[in-house]
C-alpha cells in the first residue's frame, strides 16, 4: 500500500492492492466487515426471533445498526447480534435422515399412557 497516493487514485490506477474506505454504503464480502444475524425479542413475546442480518465492523456497531433499523418503533426489549459465521445449522435437504433418530424413541409420545377422567388438561 503506498501511503502518499489517495486510495481512489490508485484504485483507478489498477493497482490490486487499491483499498476503499469502509462505510455501510459499501460495506459487504470483502471489505473488512462481517455479516451479522439480529434477533429481537420483543414486549409481549418470551423468545428472540430472528428479523435480518446486517454488515457491521464490530459487534458493537451491529448491535447499535439493529437497534436503529429492526426497532424503530420501540417494539423490542432486547437485541441479540450474532456472528454469521459462529451460527451451525441443519440443511433442509438432510431434514430425514437427521431427525430419524428421534422417531425411534417412542417412549417420547404419551400414547402409553391411561390418562384418568379427572384429569381435564393434559
């Protein structure tokens, strides 16, 4: 990086090693900031629930950005931001055969169990 030639000048000048200023407007794959998943919980409801994913710095900044663009209206008590690349999820495609081992544990469902006339609610 040559420290006395603007980044944009060398960015015109076709130099690979050209760097752009970071700012949300180009914030993305590649420059430096990280994606981020937002769940909010909100007034009436007892779990966080996912609502979008942003680019931020830091987690800071992410969980500043998500107060701005997820809540605007104050309809959340509480923020969670998540490193995108820290979430491990399950492919849909697998969807069978990862969850076939807990159709075998049939003692899980309540068929075998006499439920008595007294009992209104189960």
């Amino acid at each position: 990086m040559t420290p006395d030639i603007p980044p944009i000048e060398r960015a015109e000048r076709g130099n690979p090693a050209a760097e752009t200023p970071l700012s949300p407007l180009n914030a993305g794959v590649g420059s430096g900031w990280g994606l981020f998943e937002v769940f909010v919980r909100g007034k009436r409801g007892l779990n966080h629930v996912h609502v979008g994913s942003l680019h931020a710095a830091d987690a800071e900044m992410a969980l500043h950005s998500a107060r701005d663009l997820y809540t605007r209206r104050n309809e959340g008590v509480s923020i969670w931001v998540v490193p995108a690349t820290a979430i491990t999820a399950s492919s849909p495609q697998e969807k069978d055969p990862f969850f076939a081992p807990s159709g075998d544990k049939i003692y899980r469902h309540p068929t075998f169990y006499a439920i008595p006339d007294n009992v209104p609610h189960l």
